[in-house]
C-alpha cells in the first residue's frame, strides 16, 4: 500500500526555464466522423490554433513548449520528450471519465501537470455525481433524476417542463431545443435518444427559464506566494472573474445556450449576446461568486475552473455544472472573455494557470512576503 503523504505530487528540481507539453484532444474537420458517433461528437476538442496560442503564451516568459496529442501514442510521446511539466486541456477518449484520462496517467507517469487532479475531473464530468455532491453540501440545483435505462418512474418532483442532457458531455453537446420537453411522452423519447445516441445515463433536470450566468474562479489559499500578479487575488486567495451573462434570447435556440450557439463566434449572428460584466444587483452577485466558490472547493477543482447557473421561476440561482478544463480559446472561450472585461491579458492569465500548477509540484520559490516583525516597523 502506498503510504498516506505519498498521494501528493512529488517535488521537482528548481529550474527557471522549463520544457512544458501542452497536451490536447484536437478537431480535424477534415476527417470523416466515425459511424455510430453523435452528430455532435468531439465538439468539445480543440482546434490547432487554440494550442499555438497557449504555447505562444508560455513562450513570452521563456520557456520552450511542445504540443502533445492526448491519444493512445501518449505514453510514449511524454517518454521521449520528458517535459518538466504538462499544461493540460485533454478532453480525453471514451469511457465514464475521459477528462480524468490525462491527469492519470501523468500521475502514473509522476509527471507535473497543470489544474485538477484525476478525481474532480472524473467527477466534473458527471454532472450527475456533481450535483449530488452539491445538494448534500446545501448548494442550490434544480430537482433532477438520471435515467439510465429510460423507462425508470418519474419522480413526483419533476414537474414539466423538464430539461434533458446527456449526463457525462460538455460544450453543449446533446442540447438543442428539443432538450425542452413538456410532457411524459417528449421526455421518454428524448431521454432514450440520450442514452442512445451518446451512450450514457440522460439527466433530467426541472427546466431553469431564467438568466443564465457563468461564473470564474482561479487561485488557491496560498496563490499569492506563487503568482506573478499577487494583487489579483482577495484574502482568501481566490480570485472571482467578473461575471458573464450569456444572453441567449436572440441566438439560434432562444434561451438555451447549445452546441449550435456556443460553436458560432462571438458576436455573429445566431450567436448568444456575451455580457460581461453581467448587470446583476450586488446581492444576486455576491451570491453568484459565493455559489461558483463552493462549488469549486467541493469538488477539490484546483487553480481555475468556471461554474454555469441558472436562475429558477422565482429568481433563485440554481448550478447546472462546474468546468474543471474550461475552455481557452482567446477571444470566445467564457473564461477568456471574464477575463479580458476586466483587463487580464491572455499571455498573463495562461502564465498564471501554469505557475499555480508548478508551484504545487514545488517548482516554484515562494515569494517572500513581509514578516510580522517587518509589518510592525
Ligand atoms: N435545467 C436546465 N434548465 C434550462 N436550461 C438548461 C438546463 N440545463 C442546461 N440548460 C441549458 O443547456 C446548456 C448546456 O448545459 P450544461 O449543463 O451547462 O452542459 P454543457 O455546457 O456541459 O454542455 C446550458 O448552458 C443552458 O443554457
Ligand atoms: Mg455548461
């Protein structure tokens, strides 16, 4: 048996410049899709450009980068090229836990590695298991059943209309406007269409018809020893982006924000309207950011991560999921647009998600902070 300390990373030599290996799933359009995959299928992988712009990123300060492909010649890849450290966006292949492959085998591996470990990505994944999580801490979630089978009874609680979405998918995958089902019959055939068509549980949600917020988070409690912008972060060493609101009311599917949606660029037509900083009352977003913490902190997300909620019939936040490996496109991933309203260049934001990540794999000096003796001069 392993002995208890031992599941922390291990310690890595103190270097100033590192090989980092930017490790992602990428979108080839080109290719045919394989038969018997959704039609939406790898809507969540990344394009080429999206990487050249992270390692373009980590290069400003230095450091030299190579882009791995996160498939089945991996292992083999991290073997030869031996990086100090793996700034991971992997989606992942297949199975229950695909965003959890990476984070596995580098921790097999002993090989550092950016953002959340193998269990919150497994977790996140599953936005049933998530939410469970959720309400047994008292976080607010809409009333939901999973369905794994299709004819299961409904529960009394679930009063149409009723939301339907695959239980382990992200960017939208899985939601359109039929996700919206008014009655028993819509339901049942949506939901065997789920578990059909992606190979998976459908989660069944009461349907949320009000404003639909995501909220950022990046840092840790000791974030400021290791960050290159110390001042971004509040005492308890988070920092909350400001909030977008995605307004989907003029988009291609009114008030959902879909795969349809979400794949058109920011500011096009049939697009969701991106509002950020979202115009909320100060209560509504002290809530918000209070609810995306805890989120964060429950499911053991490490560094950054970006929660979706939605407002109920009368106006309470419900959270839908938590996104553990957000998306990093410069200029339309959530984050990045959280992130430059308010001023936080991308170079500076990557830089940032990588040095929290080394510095818990101790490849970072502390910063010396002013002692107690020292502040009382
Ligand atoms: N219970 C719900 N009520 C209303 N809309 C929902 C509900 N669940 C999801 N949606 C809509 O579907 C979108 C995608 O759902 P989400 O749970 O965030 O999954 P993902 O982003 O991983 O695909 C949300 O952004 C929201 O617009
Ligand atoms: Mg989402």
């Amino acid at each position: 048996m392993i002995p208890r300390g031992e599941d922390k990373p291990p310690s890595r030599p103190m270097k100033r410049y590192w090989k980092v290996a930017v490790i992602a799933n990428i979108k080839d359009d080109s290719k045919p899709r394989p038969e018997g995959v959704p039609p939406d299928a790898f809507a969540d992988f990344d394009h080429i450009e999206t990487v050249d712009a992270i390692r373009a990123a980590i290069e400003t300060d230095g450091h030299q980068t190579v882009f791995l492909h996160a498939d089945a010649d991996l292992p083999y890849a991290l073997r030869e090229v031996k990086p100090d450290i793996c700034f991971n966006i992997a989606e992942g292949l297949g199975g229950d836990a695909r965003e959890a492959q990476v984070p596995a085998l580098l921790e097999l591996l002993r090989i550092p590695y950016t953002g959340s470990r193998v269990l919150t990505n497994g977790i996140s994944l599953d936005k049933t298991l998530t939410k469970r999580i959720w309400r047994d801490r008292r976080l607010p979630v809409a009333p939901f059943q999973e369905f794994t089978i299709g004819d299961e009874a409904l529960r009394p609680e679930l009063k149409f209309p009723l939301f339907v979405k695959p239980a382990r998918e992200g960017t939208g995958m899985g939601v359109d406007l039929k996700a919206i089902v008014k009655n028993e019959k819509e339901m049942r055939e949506r939901v065997l269409y789920i578990i059909n068509t992606y190979q998976q549980p459908a989660l069944v949600e009461t349907f949320l018809p009000g404003r639909e917020f995501t909220v950022g988070i990046l840092g840790r409690a000791d974030a400021k020893l290791y960050s290159r912008h110390p001042e971004w972060y509040e005492k308890d060493g988070f920092h909350r982006f400001p909030i977008l609101e995605l307004d989907s009311s003029r988009s291609v599917t009114p008030n959902v924000y879909s795969q349809a949606s979400k794949s058109k660029e920011v500011g096009e037509e049939g697009a969701p309207d991106y509002v950020c900083p979202a115009n909320i009352d100060p209560e509504l977003e002290r809530k918000l950011k209070h609810f995306a913490l805890r989120a964060h902190q429950l499911l053991y997300a490490l560094d950054i991560s970006r929660t979706d909620i939605r407002l109920d019939e009368e106006g309470n936040p419900r959270l839908l999921e938590i996104n553990t490996l957000p998306g990093l496109t410069p200029d339309y991933s959530d984050l990045c647009l959280q992130a430059k309203a308010e001023g936080i260049r991308y170079e500076d934001l990557i830089l940032e998600i990588l040095y929290l990540g080394a510095s818990r794999w101790g490849m970072v000096a502390p910063r010396e902070l002013p002692s107690a003796h020292h502040a009382k001069k």
